[in-house]
C-alpha cells in the first residue's frame, strides 16, 4: 500500500445557514448549524486514506476538546497521527463558513490558532515515515511549503500542490519535484496575469505559469467544463462525459485531493481527473456525502455506466 502525507492546516468548521446576514445591530434567528473536523488537510487526508492510502497527517492543533476530536477523527479514519502537535498556549484552528441562500453566496472567517505553528522540524519528522508523495495546500506559510518541496526534491519523493488560496507575490520559483499544480479557473488567472474565457486561454494560462513552477502537470478545475490538464507540451480536456452539462460547484479540497491520491494509485492522470470530478459531483449532489469513499465512487461509476 501507498503512503501520502498531507501537510497542512486542521480546523472545526462551524457551517452557518442562513437567508441572509442580519443588519448592524440586529438578530436573526436560524435552525440551521452544523460543527464538524475540516480544513485543507484534515479533508485531504481523509479523502487519501478512504481511497485506500496508507495516510500520515502533519498538522497543529490546540491541548483542547476541538483538537481532541479532530484527532479521534483522524484515527476513527485511519490515519497517522504521530504528526499531529498539541500546543498548550493557543486553540484550535476555528473556521467560519456562512452560507446565505437569498444571495447563493458564502462567506468563510478563519482562525489560525494553533495552525500557525507547524514547525520545520516537525515536517522533516513527518518525512521519516519515507511517504511516496506528498500533499500540501497553500493554506500555510509558503516557507513550509518549500521546505516540504526541498526534502521531496532529496528523497525523489513528488509533491502535490493545492495552489489555493492563490497570491501573486508567492516565489513559485523555488518550488521543486512538483508532481501537479493543482489550481482552479480564478487561481490560475491570478498566477498567470491574464483572463481565462475558454480552453485556449486556460492553455496560455498553463503555458505562463508553467515558466514560474516548474512542474509535470498543470491541472484546472474548471467547474461543469470539465478539468484541463496540460503536461507543458500538450492538454486535454477531462470531463466524465455521462456528466456533461450537469452544475458542478468545486469543492477545492475534495477534488484536488480525489486527484492526487488516485494519480498515486493508479499513475493515469486521465483517470485520476475523471475521478475528481465525480467526487465533486456526488459532494455537490448529495448532502449527506461531505468526503465520498471509494465504494462510492464505484458505485456511482457503475451506476452511471462511467468508464474510468
């Protein structure tokens, strides 16, 4: 079995459903909230070991109750925890997702807390387990994410970067061994400087981003248009074509995981995009599915008569 360590930030998510937000200094009063483990690597790491990885978490949390569910979590789900610190002096990461259906809308608040210390050490520890790739969002200080890109390069070990949240400023240059640099369509025109209308303009995008990070494949989650996947010399164009047509909201951790855990697996890019667009599909699609297993995957595959 293979092994992924994620690398990354843990929170509770509290999920707040609502019309719309109150006025100053008024109240509303809604029936809806949820509280539940979540954050790029909490979601990443379960969507790696539900497809069947071996699977280490690198991660902060607070000496709390919220950091102690968000580890019985990780291990309800098989997960590595040896990785994951407990720090005395802050909380656990807090994040804030309020959805306002008047306006189709959403509206995210986050609280590092412990998050933010993460240590060098710690990431070079986590590597000891000799992973087979590894997987880190930009959620965190860019400074991990090259250190983390540094011991991939020495151990020959590829990296998967979920390139969200995007900044210009970012030294994209001093990324190395990058396996797949995994955007969507509004993160690669903030890379890229330029406007993405079509699959014409997404290649240009490719193309100049593709003189910043070098990497073996460049992927664009475009929402119902499918992913575009570009390798610095050709693309294509990945969309399950029983799909086409349906509204695919991108749920940015489910689906830049699901692809980079079945490229692990399998070692078909065009497989590992296809996948990732249906578990987007059925976390959109079903609202009891927060993170789909593999079995669900399947399932939907043969119910749908989808070819992978």
């Amino acid at each position: 079995m293979k092994k992924m360590l994620v690398i990354g930030n843990s929170y509770i998510e509290m999920i707040l459903n609502v019309a719309s937000l109150p006025a100053a200094d008024t109240m509303l009063v809604e029936d809806k909230y949820d509280l539940r483990p979540g954050g790029k690597a909490c979601n990443a790491a379960v969507v790696a070991s539900r497809l069947g990885l071996d699977t280490v978490i690198c991660s902060t949390v607070g000496s709390d109750g919220s950091g102690t569910r968000l580890v019985n979590f990780y291990k309800q789900n098989g997960i590595d925890t040896r990785f994951v610190r407990s720090d005395k002096e802050n909380k656990t990461g807090l994040s804030i997702l309020i959805h306002e259906s008047d306006f189709a809308s959403s509206r995210r608040i986050l609280y590092p807390g412990a998050n933010l210390l993460t240590s060098y050490s710690q990431i070079e520890d986590a590597f000891a387990t000799c992973p087979d790739g590894a997987f880190v969002s930009l959620d965190v200080p860019f400074e991990q994410v090259i250190k983390a890109s540094e011991i991939c390069y020495r151990n020959d070990i590829p990296l998967f970067v979920e390139a969200s949240p995007a900044k210009s400023n970012y030294r994209l240059d001093e990324l190395v061994n990058v396996e797949a640099f995994i955007m969507n369509t509004v993160e690669a025109q903030i890379y890229s400087g330029m406007r993405i209308y079509n699959i014409e303009f997404c290649l240009r995008a490719c193309m100049r981003i593709a003189q910043k990070v070098n990497a073996k494949y460049y992927i664009v989650r475009m929402g119902d248009s499918g992913i575009f996947v570009y390798d610095g010399k050709y693309h294509n164009v990945v969309i399950p074509c029983e799909l086409t047509g349906q509204s695919v909201t991108t749920y940015v951790d489910i689906e830049s995981a699901t692809f980079a855990s079945t490229y692990m697996i399998t070692g078909d890019v065009e497989r590992a995009a296809k996948l990732a667009y249906i578990a987007d599909h059925i976390v959109k699609t079903d609202e009891s599915t927060k993170i789909p297993t593999k079995d669900q995957l399947q399932r939907f595959c043969i119910k749908n008569k989808i070819r992978l």
